[in-house]
C-alpha cells in the first residue's frame, strides 16, 4: 500500500510459482516462499494497511511476512511464520492493522504486533483473541467476508447466494 515494495507470484510451472517481493527503491528480489499455488489473478496474498505484513497462503496453511525483518534480515523460516490453516479469504485486515481470522465457526482477532509470537508459539498458544462466533462452518473455497470499521460486526457472503450480517460478541461464543 505504501508503494515501496512490489508483491508478484513468479511462474515455475504450470500450477505453481515463487511469491517475490521487489524493493523498487533498492532494486532487490526476494523470495517470500517458493513452490506457492499460482493463479492468473495474482499472488494469493494481502498486505497490512501499513505495509509492514503480507498475510499469504501455501496449501491450506496461512503464513505472515514482516517487511521489518526483511529490512533487519531476519525472517524467520517459513514453518516459524505460520499463523493457522486456512487460505486468503479467511483473513482480512481490520483498523488499528488488526487481522481477522476465520476458523471454522470463530472469528478471531490478531494484533499484528503479535504475529511473531502468535506463530512461533501456534502450538501452544491459540492465534489471537475471539471476537465471536458465526452460526455456520466458513467454507474458504466459496465464503467471504468483511469487518465493519469498528471490527464489532462481520457481514458474511455464504457460497456467493447469502448476506448475512452479525453482530461479533466474545460473550456468545459458546452457544
């Protein structure tokens, strides 16, 4: 969003390719992940509203990219930026670069402070705090969703046929 960096998806083969990131102010190529889905549309990725995060999937997984420890040189390997299971249409930044996730029937939200450690402790620690439930499993391959700009509702797109909108409480979340 800061038109510093350029995010594309390098053709390897006919279904995949490399995810690169170009500095364009210092001319320089990096490689984000290797051997990721490639689609004619674009890398399957999102950018934080203050360019410092790429959100991209691999697989079924969701991965983060911090542009400071790329300027620090010192990403992480890819298995330690894992956030959850998933594909790009779980995700969606909100205000404040907070990052709803979509899991199954929960909504969570993820301080982009804390994806350092959200991933590096995925196995312990739950990614991030719940912000409420919907009333049915999101599909990835047909839902989508979107958060109002005070992150306290989610207006949800059920296979391309349904809006709903709901009010997201932590407080209900186990009915």
């Amino acid at each position: 969003p800061d038109g510093r960096y350029l995010l594309y998806n390098r053709q390897i083969s006919d279904a995949f390719g490399d995810l690169i990131i170009y500095d364009l102010r210092k001319s320089v190529k990096t490689v984000v992940s290797d051997h990721v889905e490639y689609s004619l549309d674009g890398p399957e990725a999102i950018w934080s509203p203050d360019s410092k995060f790429i959100i991209y999937h691999k697989g079924e997984e969701l991965y983060y990219y911090s542009i400071d420890q790329l300027n620090g040189k010192r990403v992480m390997a890819e298995k330690f930026r894992r956030i959850g299971k998933g594909r790009i249409s779980n995700v969606k930044w909100g205000r404040n670069n907070s990052l709803f996730y979509v899991s199954g029937d929960l909504v969570y939200m993820i301080d982009s402070r804390a994806l350092f450690t959200r991933a590096l402790y995925s196995g312990f620690l739950k990614i991030g705090s719940i912000k409420g439930k919907i009333p049915f499993k999101f599909d990835s391959n047909f839902d989508e969703f979107w958060i109002s700009p005070s992150g306290d509702r989610i207006l949800l797109n059920k296979w391309g046929r349904n809006i709903f909108l709901y009010r997201l409480s932590n407080k209900d979340y186990l009915s």
